[in-house]
C-alpha cells in the first residue's frame, strides 16, 4: 500500500534494520508451557513470565471456562460505568488480603497500574517524584504523565536517594513519591526495600513498589518484596501484575481504603478503559488459590532457578547480580547476544536477546526466565546447550 505521506516510516524502518532493532517476535504455536511448540520447533521455552507454570493448568482453565459461562465473554463497559462485576470485588479483596493491605484496585495491566498511580498523585509541579533509573519503562511514562518534578536516581544507590530526600527541592515539595521496581525485571536483582522505606518515612515520601516480577516469586506463598522484607505497614502503594506469575493479564494496586477510592474516582485507566474479562478475572482467582495452598509450586520454581543458576556460574557465564528466577546471561554486545540466540534455538532452547534501548549498551545479554514447571532434565539440557554455543561464540 502506497500512502505518500507515510514516507517517513520508510525511513525510520530503515533506521531500525539498520541498527538491528526492528523486532519480528518468534511465534508461540502452543499454550505457554516450558517445553513449547515456537516457530514450528519444539523447544525448551526459558523466556516466559509463567513463573508458576499454571498459564495451561486444568484448573486455571476449567475456573476461566467457568467464569465465561455464567457471566459472559466480556464486560462491555468501564469499571465506573457498569464495568465492575462481582468477580472484581471478590479479587480486589482477596489481592488486599495477600499484600495485606487495607484495599487493592484492579486495572487492566501493570503498565496502566503505573501510568495510573503517578499520574493520579503526582499532579502538580509542587510534587516530587522520585524513581530508580532501572525502573520499567511503564513507570517512566507514569513519570511523564505526571506533572510532577522528576528525579532519577542511579540504580539502588541510597546514598543518591539520601541526597535528593535532602534538597532544596525535596523539602519544598508538596508530596514526594518515591518508585521502585521490586525485582528488576532486566537483571533479577531486589530493590533495598527496606532502606528505601527507612528513608521515605524519615523525610516525608511515601513509597510505591512496582512487584511485577515479585508477586508470586519471592515472600511468603510469593506475596511480593513488602513481605520479603517484613515491611507489612510500611510501603505505602503495592502494585503488581496479573499477566505473569498469575498467568493472566491485568495489574493491581493494593494499599490503604482511602487511596483505593481516590483511584478509583480520578486514575484514567480506571474511568476510561474497559475492566478485565471475567474470564480472566476468574483465572487470576485461581491462580491466587492454588499459590495459597500448595507451596510445593514456589519451592519448585526456586529449586529450579537455584539449580539452573549454580550450573550456569559453574560453566563460566558471567549472570550479573540476579537473586531471582530471572536470570541474565552476559554476552558482551548485540551481534553476539543475537548470534547467541539464534544458535540456541537451533539446538533447542529459548533464550531471547535483549539489547539496546531495553538494556544499555555493553550490557547485551540473553535473559532467561525458570519456572517451577522444569523439569531438571530440561534445565540440564538447556545448560549443556548454552555450553556448546557459549564456548563457539568465545562467551565462554
Ligand atoms: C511486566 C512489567 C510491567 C507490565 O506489566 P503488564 O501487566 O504486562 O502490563 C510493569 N512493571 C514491571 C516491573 C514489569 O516487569
């Protein structure tokens, strides 16, 4: 299709290709399970969120299938219209009660949890919004639709977070929000939770972690980084997504009763965005039941990580400074992390690369995700696969 005044994407595809960031996403051809069908090939699948591997489970599905039956396909509405069903009453309940939280508010994502807390509190020049420079990209666009003044502070550095607490600008503030991933989602690294609560409440902020990759995966039954660190009371904003541990999609925001309504009377996403499906309402209820009552899923997903992670180091890869399943694998640059990944995909295993813009230059990598549904073979084949490509590409 010719449209003349469309040239400029022309160009700006060029520029893509060029540096090599024009993405064509492999295909997943099969449920998201860890041995996967992907462009055709059965395939060790390390690249999913499914952190407890309950995307494909037969109880999750049967609970989805459930749902569609009495209340429909969709809701057909926004949560303030005629959008709020009865089954988002019950998990926003049952989501306050495992942050431990007084009240928790639904949103169609983790992107737009985000997009809707900083905009919604952040709203005025006065106000000072304080973030970790690796901080998910949806929180930087919640920075940017906030009117707020904005700080960046070099990755967990307290003593950075310190000094903007102590400027000019921080004491003149009107409100000051100070935003964290829990887990970050790059590196698998934890963020000092506790020094940063410590922090906020000696200098007036209030705090807001982003558990994306911590729901699920780290604290009691996975009840994210504020359990983690036993800080129950004092983070002020926990937001979490559905679309990875829990296997759906969707995102939260549990925290006091107060800032629930305010949320739900002002955040945008909130008025005017449709809510979840409730099927997929029904599969995050699921999920959530199954994690309260079978720990053995977490103590899988941690074995498997723990295990994955010991070999990998024993083999010589350097994987950075994870303490999560999340696990990077360094590759020095881009052509290699690609060469990387392709390599392993013909021998069988999924790895995706990632590069720049998502993670700085230099810092290239593969980045693996294990989840409790692995068996120990496919992790030892998945290494031994690494170790052969590793050692063709000079990596190790
Ligand atoms: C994945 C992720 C999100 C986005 O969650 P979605 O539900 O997929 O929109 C937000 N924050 C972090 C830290 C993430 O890793």
């Amino acid at each position: 299709m010719k449209f003349p005044n469309l040239k400029f994407i022309d160009d700006e595809i060029a520029v893509l290709k060029n540096e090599n960031r024009l993405l064509k996403p492999r295909v997943l051809e099969s449920a998201q399970e860890p041995v996967a069908i992907i462009d055709g090939k059965k395939i060790i699948n390390l690249t999913s969120n499914n952190y407890l591997a309950l995307a494909n489970d037969p109880r999750v599905k049967k609970a989805a299938i459930k749902a569609i039956e009495k209340y429909g396909a969709g809701s057909a509405a926004v949560r303030t219209i005629i959008g709020t069903m009865s089954l988002h009453i019950e998990l926003e309940k049952k989501f306050a009660a495992f942050k431990h939280a007084e009240s928790a508010i639904l949103f169609q994502s983790g992107f737009t949890s985000n997009t809707a807390v900083c905009q919604s509190l952040m709203s005025s020049e006065n106000d000072l919004l304080i973030s970790d420079e690796l901080n998910h990209a949806s929180i930087i666009d919640g920075a940017r639709l906030a009117k707020s003044t904005r700080k960046i502070y070099p990755h967990k550095d307290m003593k950075a977070l310190k000094e903007i607490l102590e400027s000019k600008e921080s004491i003149n503030a009107r409100r000051k929000m100070i935003v964290t991933d829990g887990v970050f989602s790059m590196d698998g690294d934890i963020a000092p939770l506790y020094e940063i609560a410590r922090l906020a409440s000696g200098y007036g902020a209030f705090v807001m972690v982003d558990d994306a990759h911590a729901s699920g995966v780290i604290g009691k039954q996975g009840r994210g980084t504020v359990d983690y660190f036993n800080l129950h009371g004092k983070v002020e904003i926990q937001i979490g997504t559905l679309s990875k541990a829990f296997a759906a999609v969707g995102g939260y925001a549990a925290t006091t009763q107060n800032l629930r309504d305010y949320l739900g009377s002002v955040a945008r996403p909130f008025l005017f965005s449709s809510s979840q499906p409730p099927s997929v309402a029904a599969t995050c209820l699921a999920v959530l039941d199954i994690l309260l009552n079978d720990d053995s899923i977490l103590k899988r997903l941690w074995d498997n990580a723990n295990f994955f992670k010991e070999e990998m180091k024993k083999a010589g890869f350097d994987i950075g400074q994870s303490q999560t399943p999340i696990t990077p694998i360094m590759a020095g640059d881009t052509d290699k992390a690609v060469k990387f990944s392709n390599m392993l995909f013909e021998e069988g295993v999924f790895a995706l690369s990632i590069g720049y813009p998502t993670v700085p230059r230099g810092k290239e990598r593969l980045r693996t995700i294990i989840t409790a549904g692995h068996t120990f073979n496919d992790l030892e084949t998945a290494v031994k696969k690494f170790k052969k490509s590793g050692k063709a590409l000079g990596i190790i």
